[in-house]
C-alpha cells in the first residue's frame, strides 16, 4: 500500500452496487479511496447468453485490466457471476483481487454450520456462488462436506422493498426444501438490504458479502503496507 489511502477499484454490474459497497467501505476500510467501475449491461448479457461467454470473460478482462494499469492497488468484483473472470486475472497482475462473496463463503464453511443455503434473484448468480463455495471447501474446511442447497426467486430482482425481497426469498427457499438450513448466504450485492428482514423470517443468521469483502481487502493491504510475506491475492 505505497499511499496513506489506497486506491481501491470496484467492478459493478448493476446500478445499485456501488452505494452497498461505498457503505460497506465507509464501515470497515474508511482510508480507500474508491473508484467505481460499472458496466451495467454485464449481468443483462450474460443472461441474455445463458452464462458466460469468451466474448463476455474478455470484456471482464479489459475492464480489470484499465483499473489495474491505471493504478489500482486492489481490486473488487461486486459482480458473483464473474467471479471465474477472477482466477486469470490472478496470474496476470500482482495486487489482491476479490471475489464478491470470498469472505462470506469462507465464514459460512468455517462456522459451525452443518447446512448452507445460497439464494439469488438472477439465475448465472447460483451456479456462480456454487461453483466458489465447492472450490473453496477443500481449502478452508478439508474435513468435512458442505450441505448446501439453492434458491431462486426472480421476484426478488423486482420488489421494491426489502421485506419484500426477503419474503421472495423466504418462499423460493421453502420451495427448494430449504427451511432447515442454519445458514443462509447472500448471492449478490443487491439482495443487501434485505438481510436483516430474511434472518427474521427464518430465524438462521444470513450472511452477505459486502462487508466481508471490505474487511477482507483492509487486511490484504494493510499486511502489504507493513512488509508482509503474506501473498498479494486470495485464492479459491
């Protein structure tokens, strides 16, 4: 970290990202300073594609790449359905870059949590965050295996308030056979706010990752800043 208030890039891919990720910053890393990257049509084409494409993984690239040679010294993708993008960019640039949901997934495997639950409202973000909670497992927790289950609500991309969100939420998990989880994992950003509204409804601590994340690139750089033998990236 060669300045008193680092420069933190953040990769966005809907509009309302970067307000959950500059309060989560303002909590947990005050000293960044951020610069908000968003491309709103991301996750609109990766839909529209049915995942992702080489098309769409190089399109991540450049955007990393104009962040990082312009000056970044860490990096956040607040986007989950690119998270993937993440590991290429790894081997080409030698500061932290995050994943959206890292921090969350490695508390929820590390917990005492026999049961985790992944909910989204947009269909790439499921398989996303499973695909990293399963190649995160053998790292953090080799000695056990994680249950998890998965749930979808598209309603809940809509819902204009967030105790309608979690309801959405609250439903596609009772739908999925998921009510007897004791954990429940936030798959994307914009389900924030209605965190608090569905640990209420169904009485498990939910868990998102706009904090962690946050913590997660202070410790990272700040370690960096005091001469640490501590590797520039996370892995998963």
């Amino acid at each position: 970290m060669n300045e008193p208030h680092p420069l933190v890039a953040l990769i966005h891919a809907v509009p309302t990202a970067p307000v959950l990720a500059q309060d989560a910053f303002t909590r947990e890393f005050p000293q960044a300073t951020l610069w908000n990257v968003l491309d709103d049509r991301l996750l609109t084409d990766a839909l529209a594609a049915g995942g992702l494409t080489d098309t769409l993984r190089r399109r991540m690239l450049r955007l990393i790449a104009h962040v990082l040679d312009s000056g970044a010294e860490g990096l956040l993708l607040t986007c989950s359905s690119y998270g993937e993008v993440v590991d290429t960019a790894r081997n080409l640039w030698g500061v932290p870059i995050l994943k959206s949901d890292e921090a969350m997934f490695r508390a929820a495997l590390t917990g005492p949590f026999e049961r985790i639950a992944v909910v989204a409202s947009t269909p790439p973000a499921v398989p996303a965050a499973v695909a990293q909670l399963r190649a995160l497992a053998p790292r953090v927790s080799p000695h056990r295996t994680a249950d998890i289950v998965t749930a979808l609500s598209e309603e809940a991309a809509t819902a204009d308030q967030p105790e309608v969100t979690a309801r959405h939420l609250a439903d596609a998990l009772a739908a999925a056979g998921g009510t007897d989880a004791d954990v429940v994992l936030l798959a994307q950003y914009s389900l924030t706010p209605a965190r608090e509204a569905l640990a209420a409804l169904l009485g498990v601590p939910v868990l998102d990752g706009t904090g962690t994340a946050a913590r997660e690139m202070r410790d990272l750089l700040t370690a960096r800043s005091a001469g640490s033998v501590a590797p520039a990236t996370t892995t998963s």
